[in-house]
C-alpha cells in the first residue's frame, strides 16, 4: 500500500497588494493574486460599449431616415412617455377611433429631418393617407 502525501498550503502573498493569501481569499487559478485585486484589475480592463438595439434611438440624427424617426416614435411610446396615438383623437377631422373602427397613427407632419423626427400628429389612418397624397403631388 502506498501512502498519499497531502501538498500544505504554502505562505503566498498578493503580488499586487502583499496580502496574505489564504485558500478564502486566493484566485483559483493562474497569476498569485487576491479576489479583489483581480477584480479591480477586470474592472480596470471593461470597455463599455453601446447598446445596438432600442438604445440606438440616442444616436445622433440622420436627416432624412424614415426608419430612424418611426424607431423613435415607437420607443417613446413603448416607454409611456407620449401616448399611443389610439389614445388621441385624429388633428384632422377629430375621429375618435371608437366611431369608425379605424386606426389612428402618427404623422412626420415636418418631414424626417433631424430636429423634426420627434414632432408628430396622431390622425386617423383616412387621414394620414390624404396628407401623404397630397404631399406626393406636391413634388
């Protein structure tokens, strides 16, 4: 039968802040560091990067961009901070959606450009189609 030699626990201290390294408070594996020097040094290395998704409406304004302005539009309301445009009545002939069934939207009433992407009109979907007709035969 063999005997089996336990490998002790060496005296080791931290390279970085010279404390004492115990089993509790060692990093498992790799460099001789404490769990708090190793997490400032990972802290220290994070890049925060941006967010690619519904935070992209923070992005500067590209005038003209139809999808970044609806994007826009439909975040706000998605986040309750202008309401959804069947809560409102239509700026054209006031239909209150209840009457005729429709469905009410909102309307770049100033165009896409940069500083007008958040202005907007709720109007009834009869109505939001007469104003596009008529700005197509305007051009």
């Amino acid at each position: 039968m063999s005997q089996h030699t336990a490998i002790g626990w060496t005296e080791a201290t931290c390279r970085k802040c010279g404390v004492a390294l115990t089993p509790e408070n060692r990093v498992e594996r790799g460099r001789l560091e404490c769990k708090t020097c190793k997490n400032a040094r990972q802290r220290a290395g994070y890049v925060k990067r941006g967010h690619p998704g519904r935070r992209g409406w923070l992005a500067p304004t590209r005038d003209g961009d139809r999808l970044q302005a609806r994007r826009r539009v439909n975040y706000l309301v998605e986040q309750g901070l202008i309401p959804a445009p069947e809560e409102l009545p239509c700026c054209d002939c006031a239909d209150q959606l209840l009457t005729l069934g429709g469905r009410h939207e909102y309307d770049h009433a100033n165009g896409y450009d940069g500083p007008n992407q958040l202005y907007v009109e709720p109007v009834c979907q009869r109505c939001h189609r007469n104003r596009e007709e008529a700005r197509c035969g305007q051009d």
